[in-house]
C-alpha cells in the first residue's frame, strides 16, 4: 500500500474567492493531485472548460506513479482538455498565453506558463527546480512583470523513487529569487509552501522569509498574500515594498 497524500490538494478554510465569473481556462502545469484538482478545475471554468495541459507521461505503470490518478480523473471529466507544447502560444483574447520549459524534481512531464494581458505577464513555475531554460524563456516570453514562484525546497522520500536523493525537488527560496530576476520581474509572489510531511516530504524551514532576505538583494518586491486574496498585477509591481521578514505569515499553496 502507498500513501500519497502529500501530493492531495490542501488549503486552508476559506481559501478561494467565490469568483465573479467563469474561468476563461485552466493551466495545468503537470498532472499530481495537488496541482491538478478536476473538481477545483470545474468549479472554475465550469464542467466543460477549457485545460491547457502538459503532454500525458507514456511510462510503466511503477513509472508513472503520480500522474495516474490525475489523468483518470482528468479523462472521466468533460473538461475540454488540449495536450500542449513547450514554446505553444495560444491567443485567448485578451489573453496571450505560453507554454515554456519547466523541469519537474520527480521526473515527470510539467510545463509553466507566462501569461500576458493588457501589457503585463505573469510566470507561474509550477513546482519546477532551477534549470537552464530561464534565459531562452526571459528572451522569447519576457520581460516577467510577476513571477509566482514555488519556494519550499522540499526534500521527497517515496517508494518508486530510490534511493532518494537529498537534493530539493522544488526550487528553494534563494533559487526561486534568482530564477525571477533572471527573467526580469519586477515582483515574485511565493506559493507552493507550507506543507511539511517528514520523513516522505521535508519542507525548507522559513520559506517566506529566505524569499524576503534573497529577493532584497536582487531589488524584487515580494508578495506574499492572504489565501482567496487577489491583486491588480500592474498597481502591484509598481509600489514599494510593504513586506519584511518579521510581517510574513506562512499559509499553504
């Protein structure tokens, strides 16, 4: 028997805003339970919405461990959902949207995607660890106005992956800094933090407050917000910094 709960969806009461409409679409950027939640997806983008997806893992069945479950529930869904490439660009007025390189700390397919509307673009990485796409991406998709970047460094100890490796399978905070500034943004809002489920998944300690310390020294602004909290993207990056280390509060992804 294995226990995978740690890849489930978690967040706290409350956490998402009743949306003022539908979804346009949803961006799935690799299929583990805690970033692909059809139900989430549905009570977004209704029960026939669009997904943009990553390409399905073709591997063995003690290969593909993680991204089983989701691809059941994403295919017994009537969610419209199209298999995307790296590079893809898809216009969805007003939306432009690319699919760029990620790298997943488990080995499975992820991609992360910029997004672009009225003059801004936002990165979202998923929960990618550093790699070498960063520039091409900042070349061909940037400059970032926002990158939402995961930052919890987790250490992962599961069975169909040994021996495991100390090494984090998602970006630490320093690294997570760095990736935004190489991009060019001018703010990064942390996410996929919060969860610390030792031995299987070992969480960096003080996430939010390493980003704080790293990104101070790149000049990035750091926003750190309250779950079911929303922003203007150009209001947001165009004010000073309000966040130190001693007013984070750490909350779930």
């Amino acid at each position: 028997m294995r226990d995978f709960s740690l890849l489930r969806a978690t967040q706290p009461d409350g956490a998402f805003a009743e949306p003022e409409r539908a979804a346009a679409l949803a961006l799935v950027t690799h299929l583990h339970e805690d970033h692909t939640d059809v139900a989430a997806i549905e009570s977004a983008a209704g029960d026939a919405g669009l997904v943009l997806r990553p390409a399905p893992f073709v591997a063995a069945a003690d290969e593909a461990v993680f991204t089983d479950g989701p691809e059941t529930d994403l295919a017994a869904s009537t969610l419209n959902a199209r298999t995307v490439d790296e590079w893809d660009r898809i216009h969805l007025p007003p939306f432009t949207i690319t699919a760029v390189p990620a790298v997943d700390g488990l080995g499975d397919p992820q991609l992360n995607w910029v997004i672009e509307a009225d003059g801004q673009r936002v990165f979202h990485g998923g929960d990618t660890i550093f790699h070498g796409y960063w520039w091409l991406i900042a070349k061909r998709a940037g400059p970032i106005d926002l990158a939402v970047m995961p930052i919890n460094g987790a250490v992962v100890d599961v069975p169909h992956l040994q021996p495991p490796s100390p090494l984090p399978a998602v970006m630490t905070p320093e690294q997570a800094a760095q990736a935004a500034a190489i991009l060019g943004s001018r703010a990064v809002l942390p996410m996929h933090f919060g969860v610390h489920q030792p031995p299987v998944y070992v969480e960096a300690a003080g996430a939010v407050e390493r980003l704080v310390d790293a990104s101070g020294q790149l000049a990035l602004r750091v926003l750190n917000l309250e779950p079911g909290q929303g922003i203007d993207v150009a209001h947001a990056v165009g004010v000073p910094p309000s966040v130190t280390p001693a007013e984070v509060r750490r909350h779930g992804p």
